[in-house]
C-alpha cells in the first residue's frame, strides 16, 4: 500500500491523480479546497458556540470560589 497517497485538488491537468502536487495550479487548487474546508469547520464552531450562548461579544462569567474554610 502506497503511504504517500495525497487526494487533496487536482488542476484540470493532473485531475484524478492520487499523487503528491504536481504543478503551481495542483499547489493552488489543494490550498483553496483547504481553505474552504477551514472557513466550513469555523462557521460550524461559530454555530456549536451560539448554540452554546457562546457570541464574540459575551464575556466570560467571574469564578466564584469559596473561602478556604467553607471548601472543607
């Protein structure tokens, strides 16, 4: 089994190869379908968090601890 195996975008020339980046354009295609998977995976963790009631805005609540005494 081939351990090199890259499956990421392909430009019209090198289409359906599973090889390592062939050219400037296989380089270029690779790192726009990366760069949509990335802005996907934010919008989802943008909508866990407000489904969390987690906004860019919120602020974090203060920690209240007890006094050493009253932890026992």
């Amino acid at each position: 089994m081939t351990t090199n195996l890259d499956l990421g975008a392909r430009c019209d020339e090198h289409a359906g190869e599973a090889f390592q980046v062939r050219c400037a354009a296989c380089d270029q295609a690779n790192r726009e379908l990366e760069q949509q998977q990335a802005d996907e995976r934010h919008q989802r963790a943008i909508q866990r968090n407000l489904a969390l009631g987690i906004s860019p805005h919120s602020k974090p609540q203060p920690i209240r601890r007890l006094p050493y005494r009253q932890r026992r």
